[in-house]
C-alpha cells in the first residue's frame, strides 16, 4: 500500500472521529483488501497526525482480549492502539454524548510499569515483576464505523475504537491483588449491567500487557515505564445514554463513577 492511501484512509476516520460523524467501514467499499499490516500503518499515520495536532499519547490501550471475543472475530491475537490526553476523563466527571458518535462503557484494569518491557517473549511474570502499580480504569469506545460494524483490520485503522479514558485513584502493588479473580459490576443508575473477573482478560490481565510487548517488538517498540497501559475490557461494553450515572467497583481496587449527559 502506497503512502497516499494510507494517508487517505487516516484522513477518512480521523476527520469522522473530529466531526462525530459514522462512517461505512474501509472494508466495505474504499479499500476491501486492507490488511492487519497495512491496517497498522493506517494506525500510525493517523497517530502521527494527532501528535501533529499537539494532541500527546497518554498511555497503550489493547483491545479484543477476551476468548469469545477473539473467537468471533477469528483471531489468535489481541489489537492495540493508543489513549490521548484529550480523551481524559476525570473519575466522578461528566461526559456528554454530544461529544461522541455512539459511545459505550467498558471497565479495565490499569498497570502502570518501573521498568521499560521489550519482547519478544515476555510473559505475564516478568509483567508482574516489572509493574509498579495496578489501578481501575474505565474505557469510553466509540467505533468511527457505523453500528461498530467492522472487521479487524477496520478496527485497528480506526485506533481500535479508542474515544475516552477514566482512571480511578486506587493505586495497588501487583502483588497484593490476584488479579484474575478481582471481580468488577457495573452498575447504571444503581442496576447492575454487567459484570466480570480480571480473567476474562486474556486468562489474567497481565497477559495483555505481555502480548502487547510481544506485539510492539515486532516494530522494535517497547512499552514504557511509568505509562498508564489499558489492558482490556473484563465485562462486555455497555451503551452510554444522557442521564446515566455509571458506577463501577472493582474488588480491592476501589471504585470509579461518571455521569453522562446530552
Ligand atoms: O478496547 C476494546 O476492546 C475495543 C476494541 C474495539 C472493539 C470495539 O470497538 O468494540
Ligand atoms: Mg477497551
């Protein structure tokens, strides 16, 4: 792929994600044939097109971590894109929705690393041994793409749906957490709308901090220390509508709220 059509395919999701506007997937019609590979160089010149725009990147974010999710998009492995600082929601904020396409909901469990992690491989211990904190964290996507219909390769173009982050303030030493049975509700105006344990995140989130070294070695990339890294969502997404209140405890790692309005 030439690099006037990957610029072309960055500028089609990222003027969509500017002007809040659904777009037919890049598969559907524009550029049928695009591959992960091509897929993630979409990814970076739209990144770099941020970057140029002063936005800064906040931190990793994988994506498509659980088992039924890999399965029904029939992929062995995960996809990662990138957190900026103006999608930063404070914890107890508002949002509105005015200022997203479709958006939903998804809570994660955060690592933040002392040391820098180079794969290729890297396993969930040495993630463990090189973490300095966990913390809760929500994720706001938003597919650029119409009824989030897409295939991979149209995700990881569109930054893998990456709209909006809340970080919660409880900050945990791995060590003092079993991270895979932490269990996570999410409740909308006090009913309960979802629920999980950190292994639905790839068996323990620390796996997905692992693959996505593994994955970022193959650009001679690394994951960096002191970088918030958003491992994946331990519930199914749920829709965001004006007028929710969105509560969601993590057990021993706190709990973390935003309302949303029009
Ligand atoms: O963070 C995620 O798991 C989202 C990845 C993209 C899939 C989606 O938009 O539903
Ligand atoms: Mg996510």
């Amino acid at each position: 792929m030439d690099k006037e059509r990957i610029k072309q395919l960055a500028n089609y999701v990222h003027h969509a994600e500017k002007e809040k506007r659904e777009i037919v997937k890049i598969t559907a019609e524009l550029y049928p044939e695009l591959s992960i590979e091509e897929a993630y160089l979409v990814q970076e010149e739209l990144v770099q097109q941020k970057l140029e725009e002063g936005k800064k990147i906040v931190g990793p974010k994988m994506g498509i971590t659980s088992e039924a999710k890999m399965k029904q998009m029939n992929v062995d492995n995960p996809i990662y894109g990138y957190v900026f600082d103006d999608m930063i929601v404070e914890d107890g904020g508002t949002i509105s929705v005015s200022d997203y396409i479709h958006p939903k909901v998804e809570p994660e469990i955060g690592f933040i690393l002392k040391e820098d992690l180079e794969g290729p491989g890297v396993t969930a211990l040495d993630v463990l041994r090189a973490t300095e904190y966990v913390f809760p964290a929500l994720e706001i996507i938003d597919s650029r793409y119409e009824n989030f219909n897409f295939t991979l390769p149209d995700v990881i173009a569109d930054n893998t749906s990456a709209a909006g982050a809340i970080f919660g303030t409880v900050l945990k030493r791995p060590e003092t957490l079993e991270l895979d049975v932490v269990g996570v509700t999410l409740s909308i105006n006090g009913e309960m709308k979802a629920l999980g344990a950190g292994a639905a995140v790839l068996g323990h989130p620390a796996n997905s901090v692992a693959r996505l070294a593994n994955m970022l070695s193959e650009k001679e990339e690394k994951v960096k220390a002191g970088q918030p890294i958003l491992t994946g969502g331990v519930t199914s997404a749920v829709h965001l509508t004006p007028g929710d209140y969105v509560h969601v405890k993590y057990g021993g790692l706190g709990d973390v709220s935003f309302l949303v309005t029009e």
